[in-house]
C-alpha cells in the first residue's frame, strides 16, 4: 500500500470548515484514498473513500487533485465531537484487504 | 446491529498468564482483523482472516500470539505468556469481502503487570 504523509496536527473553530489535507503521491492506479478517524478511547471509525472524483457523504466531502498525488478532507461545520486523529490511507479496494495506519493527524476543534 | 463486539472491555493480568481476547464480527462479514495500538507503534494489523482462514500473520508479534477464527462467527487473540510489553489496545474489525468499509469494535485495554 502506498504511504501517506499528514500534518501532525490542526486545530479549527466549532462551525468553521475543517480542511484535512493527505499526500500520496505513490498511490497506483487501482488504490483508493479512505479516511477513518479515532475518537480518544473509542475504535476507529470509517468517514469516506473516493477512488478519483470527489466523494461527499453525510460526515464529510473528500477533495482528490487531478493527479490523484494528494487529496483533502473537509468537515464542513466542525463541532467538538469532530475532535479525533484522522487517519488517510491509501490502499486496494476491497473489503478482505488490510488496513495500515500512519500516525494520522489530531484535529482539535475548539470554541 | 449490535456492531463488532469485543470481550472483556479490559483485562489486568499478571505476567505469564495467559490472556484471550474475543470478538464477534457484524453477522455476515466474512474478514476479520487483528489490530494493536499502542503510544510507540500506532495501529498495527496483527492478523486477518477471510472466510475463517488467516491470510496475514505477519504483524504477529512471536509465537506467543496466536489468533484462531474457528467459525464465521467468533475469533480469539491469545497471548502466552504474557509479558508487560504486550500491554495496549487491542481492536477486532470486520468486513464484507465485497464491502469497502472495516467496521472496528471498542477494543479491549490490556494491562500485564
């Protein structure tokens, strides 16, 4: 699977976009980008994959540029319990295939 | 759904004992995954099966890990003998071979003093 690099960090106020980004720039052709996000002391939790248009879901939109090297995931009004490590991966779509984890990034979303 | 159930929530054991861990996939999913995390290492995949049958078992640690899946319903994570190093997270997902989507459990919190 092709490796992701984050930011370590964010920080972003409640009811403003949150806006993730996520390099990939070895992603092949027939990888997906996911993102998962881990609340503190809960497992992780699946928001979004795209392949490469982009991908809106109830929880979040996913941005991937043109050349698929780097892509962006937006919270659109950030609320508190959005607080949580984001993890982007990158990785063959299916389910029966493992999922590997970087260190992700810890948004803090704050008043 | 009941999702992905995981026992006990946590365990506090002794070193040298041995330790089981249980999960209960979503009802139909047919992969299952291992996963640790700790402050050092992340999250890290031990072992998955497909269709009860380990595919990866390369995140296993040494032989003092084994994991078993003996039917489509149930699988457990064994430590023995259990050493303070193993203490972490330890979470069980599962997912639909066709499906895109690991659905994870609570996790179960080790402590081995």
């Amino acid at each position: 699977d092709a490796k992701t690099t984050q930011p370590t960090s964010m920080d972003c106020a409640e009811g403003r976009a949150a806006n993730l980004p996520c390099n990939h720039s070895t992603i092949s052709g027939n990888e997906y980008v996911y993102w998962y996000r881990q609340i503190h002391s809960q497992g992780p939790q699946y928001i979004i994959h795209g392949l490469k248009n982009n991908e809106t879901n109830e929880m979040a939109s996913l941005i991937i540029t043109e050349d698929r090297k780097s892509s962006t995931l937006i919270l659109p009004h950030a609320t508190l319990r959005d607080t949580a490590v984001y993890y982007c991966i990158v990785r063959v779509a299916g389910g029966g295939n493992k999922l590997t984890f970087g260190t992700g990034t810890q948004l803090k979303v704050e008043l | 759904d009941a999702g992905v159930i995981q026992s006990p929530r946590h365990e506090v054991t002794e070193m040298g004992q041995e330790v089981t861990l249980r999960c209960k996939p979503i009802s139909g999913h047919n992969s299952l995954f291992w996963y640790r995390q700790t402050m050092m290492r992340g999250l890290e995949l031990l072992i998955y099966f497909n269709n009860n049958v380990p595919i990866d078992d390369s995140g296993m640690p040494e032989d003092r890990f084994s994991a078993k899946m003996p039917n489509a319903s149930f699988s457990t994570l064994k430590i023995q003998p259990s050493e303070p190093r193993d203490s972490a997270v330890y979470f069980c997902a599962s997912s639909s071979l066709q499906g895109n989507i690991q659905y994870f459990g609570a996790g179960t919190r080790l402590s081995v003093l």
